[in-house]
C-alpha cells in the first residue's frame, strides 16, 4: 500500500471508530484541484466534530502528520494537512452546499 493510502486508511479508521458518517473519499491528483485528496463526513453535531477533530489531531501527528491549519464554525470543520483536506459537516450544512458533487464535477471535466 502507498503511503498516501495509508494516511487516508489512518484517517478513515479514526473516523469510522469515532461515529463520523457517511465518510467519502475523493482522489483530486491530475485534476485542477489544490489537494490530492478529500475527505468528507458527517458529524452528529458541533461537539462531535470537536471531537473528531481532537481525536484527528492527537492520532494523526503520533503518525507524523502536520496539520497546516484548522478552520471550523458551528457547521463546519477543514483540517488542511498541505495534500488533504479533511471536512467534519454538519447533516444540514453537507446537504445545503453539497461539496461532493463539485468535486464530482472537476473530475469528470478533466477526465474528458
């Protein structure tokens, strides 16, 4: 396994085993996007994304990651590691701005 997809299994697993749900993962490498991954899930609200995102931090860099940055409101977190970006929404904000079909998009337009 490269190590890119051991670090998105790492994220996935901490994910998955702290209740996040429906996690999805989008491969963006050779597209005209500014990470190579993405990784999108649904919390069960502002504290379990506060959660998740301790729990991502605490695990992550006993594995060597660096986070670049964290922004978060009560709807939203994105954890910038440089080449992923992890994004904990809320059920109602995930819904409303619907990152998956973007990134659905710019990957079929650099496809054709």
């Amino acid at each position: 396994m490269s190590k890119n997809l051991k670090r998105i299994d790492d994220i996935v697993k901490i994910l998955d085993e702290k209740k996040a749900e429906e996690i999805q993962v989008f491969d963006m490498r050779g597209r005209d996007y500014f990470v190579d991954y993405v990784i999108i899930s649904t919390t069960m609200g502002d504290r379990h994304a506060l959660s998740l995102t301790d729990e991502l931090k605490e695990r992550l860099k006993l594995l060597g990651e660096n986070f670049l940055g964290i922004e978060s409101s009560d709807d939203w977190v994105v954890c910038d590691l440089g080449d992923i970006l992890i994004h904990l929404l809320s059920a109602e904000f995930r819904a409303k701005y619907n990152i998956e079909e973007l990134l659905d998009k710019l990957k079929q337009v650099k496809s054709q």
